[in-house]
C-alpha cells in the first residue's frame, strides 16, 4: 500500500484537481489518497462557524458562498455532470445547513468539529466522482467508519487499537485497488465528528500508513521538497535531500509548516519512509524522511512564527515564582487550550510566547491578572535556527531588534519585534 496526501492548494480548482489526477494515474496500486479541502474552504467554514455560534446571520451568507464555490468548481471540472455528483454534493450541502439552521449549543469546539470536516467531506466527493469519471474506478471511503478518537474536539486523540481493525477492514489490501478518503477529521464513541488539529490532513496520512502497514507515504506540495527557509521570507533557500526523523520531529515542533507536528512518529514506528515532493513537477525527487544521523545537506534551518504575542507574568503580592504559580498557570493555558511557543522564567517572573490569533488568549489573560501583573507584548515574530553558526546568529541579531534569546547546542530561538 502506498499513501498519498494532496493540500488544499493541490485541489484549489479544477485545473489543479486534473493535475493530480494525472498523477495518481501513474502509479501503482495499492493506493490510498487522502485530500483536504478545496483551496482556503477551511478558512470559509472557520468564518461560518464563529457566526453560526456567535448566532450571526452571515453564517447563511458564508454558506451559500461555500456552495457557490463548489458548484462552479463542478461546472468547470466536467463537460457533463454526471447526475450521482450533484446529489451527492447536494446532500452534503443539506446536511451541513440543516445543521446551521438549528441553534448552537453553548461547546464551541464541538460545534467547529461539526462543521469544519464538511470541507474534506465536499472535495473527496467530487475528485473521487472525477477520476471515476475519467476511468480512473475508485472507491471513496468515509474515514470516520475507521478512524476513532476520544471526545477532545478541535485535537482529538486517535484510539489506535480500535481504528487498527475498522481500518484494515475498510481499506483492505486488494493489489488494484483506489481509495479516495479525507484528512483532517474522525469520530469519537458517540458517532460526533472530530477535528486532529488544523492542517491535520497530513497526520491523517501518517495515521493511515501506521494502521495499513504502508511501504511508503508522499505528501505533495506546491514547493520541490522541505527547503531550509520559507521561501515566503527567505530570499534564498536550498531543499534538503534527506531529513532524519527525529530532526523533522523538531522542525514541526518548531513550526515548520511543510508537514503537521504529528505526521512524523506514526512512520518512524513502523520505519515507513516519508517523501515531499512537488504536484506542480512530480519528476523532482523531492525530500526523502527516513532514518539516518543528519540532514543532507547539513545548513542552518529557519522557521518564521509571525504574529506572536509574549505574556510577562509577576505576582501581585511580591513574591517570587514557584512551583505552585508554575502549576497554576499550565492549567490555565491548558483549560484555555493555549499553544505556547516557548517560555522563560526568573525568580520573580515568568513569561510565554503564543501566536495572538489564539482563541480565548484574552480569556486567559483575564483570569491571569487576578494574581499577577500582566505586560503584553504585541506583533512579534518568532525565529528559530536549527543547527546555527555564528554568522547566522549575527546576521538575526544586526537585522533585528531581539527582545528574547535561547540557545541550546543546536537550536537557537529569537522573539523579535516584526520588521
């Protein structure tokens, strides 16, 4: 079995959604291809899903706009619709805003993990309906009948035991088989959806070649393969030919956004190798994960968080930080769901960094200052550098204005004022 996993942009209309039908085309079976949503629909039904729980009559408006969008997508796509896509499609639409048109409950990331997965839902079922189309015969799996999870909406736990068995019943390994499936989402133990975390699509991937026992998994990019820098604020960048998987570990948990944090240990278990290539010239060979000691080639590796917010904390009655503050507020940012980017103590402070775009920062914020002093400091940027040099570290600190530092032997990390 093989694992395919195709981004949004990959499948962002149907020029797009041709081209990796070709590619799919040409390989052998096995294959199991999961797929996100069209384009930016995850940002639209994010938007449709604040209004529809904020109780906003624009979450009607940002529906229609959704359908538009797939409708036309279908219209450029087929010469002839064949009748199945559009009532297919149009069912999903009418799930989706028979949901919408009944009241919120008051559990916001249940109601997003309802909503979010009929993204995946839409453009499964219309490349499956495609490439069946073409002669490309395929089955498309809903993979909510095999993928289970606890109750942890918005980043829900996979419960491998039980989802080894649906799984392998679902997608049995049958040499000429096609398997058309969604990313991103599951369902827990009383049939609810769930969402693996934003950008999870490629996780779903890793999952399904855990659970498959898969001889390889590519994910497709619009990039030739995992560059050393984001070429969004790197003039010059080089792809690296080989990354370990314990060093692509810490390049997602450092925020590189080529894979999701949790794609990499479901493969190293199993030794899976792990290649990123590129849907827009599949001749490239791309960037390979697999086992090994060091990056081929070994260079400084940027990654860039935009928008970071840093919270200094200091106790109100004068104290020093102690364990029992540490303690305290952990469980705050956990009970806010905050993702901290890094942090940094004192004896009479403590401070995190965390992308100001989370939801419930403010929230957070609030129940801090009930016991300490709160400074917030606004529009941030974040630069880490895996495997540094000295003449890295000086280029960073002569261009920017560096408010914090930390180093360790290979990783240095810098919370900048933004440019």
């Amino acid at each position: 079995m093989i694992i395919y996993k195709f981004g949004g942009a990959s499948v962002k209309d149907a020029t797009a959604i041709k081209n990796i039908c070709q590619i799919i085309g040409k390989v052998k079976r096995p294959l199991t291809v999961v797929i996100s949503a069209i384009g930016t629909t995850t940002n639209l039904l994010e938007e449709l899903v604040d209004a529809y729980f904020s109780g906003n009559d624009k979450a009607l408006e940002l529906f229609d706009l959704l359908k538009k969008n797939h409708t036309s997508l279908i219209g450029n796509l087929f010469e002839e619709v064949p009748a199945p896509v559009y009532s297919e499609v149009n069912a999903l639409f009418i799930e989706l805003k028979t949901k919408i048109s009944k009241p919120s409950s008051d559990q916001f990331n249940f109601e997003y993990d309802q909503v979010i997965g009929f993204g995946e839902l839409l453009s499964t079922t219309i490349v499956s309906a495609y490439l069946n189309h073409i002669g490309q015969n395929n089955k498309w799996i809903d993979v909510r009948t095999c993928l289970d999870s606890d109750d942890n909406y918005v980043d829900a736990n996979i419960l491998w035991d039980s989802s080894k068995e649906k799984a392998n019943a679902v997608f049995p390994d049958n040499p000429t088989a096609l398997y058309i499936t969604q990313g991103f989402i599951a369902r827990d133990q009383n049939g609810f959806t769930t969402s693996l975390g934003r950008e999870g699509s490629d996780y779903t991937a890793a999952i399904l070649a855990h659970l498959l026992g898969a001889d390889k998994m590519i994910i497709w990019k619009d990039v030739l393969g995992i560059l050393n820098a984001d070429p969004d604020y790197f003039e010059e960048t080089t792809k690296l030919d080989l990354i370990p998987y314990q060093e692509a570990i810490e390049l997602s948990y450092y925020g590189a956004r080529v894979i999701h944090p949790k794609t990499i240990k479901p493969l190293q278990a199993k030794k899976i190798p792990l290649w990123v290539k590129s849907f827009i010239d599949p001749s490239q060979k791309g960037t390979l994960i697999t086992k090994g000691e060091q990056p081929q080639p070994l260079l400084p590796n940027y990654i860039v968080k935009k928008r970071q917010l840093l919270v200094s904390l200091k106790p109100l009655n004068f104290s020093s930080i102690g364990e029992k503050d540490l303690v305290f507020i952990f469980t705050l940012v956990t009970k806010y769901r905050i993702k901290l980017n890094f942090t940094q103590n004192t004896a009479v402070s403590f401070a995190f960094c965390a992308n100001s775009t989370a939801r419930n920062m403010q929230d957070l914020v609030t129940e801090l200052e009930e016991k300490y002093e709160v400074e917030l400091s606004e529009d941030l940027e974040l630069i880490t550098v895996r495997h540094y040099t000295p003449a890295t570290i000086e280029e960073i600190q002569n261009k920017h204005h560096v408010l914090v530092e930390q180093k360790n032997s290979n990783t240095a990390i810098y919370l900048t004022v933004a440019n």
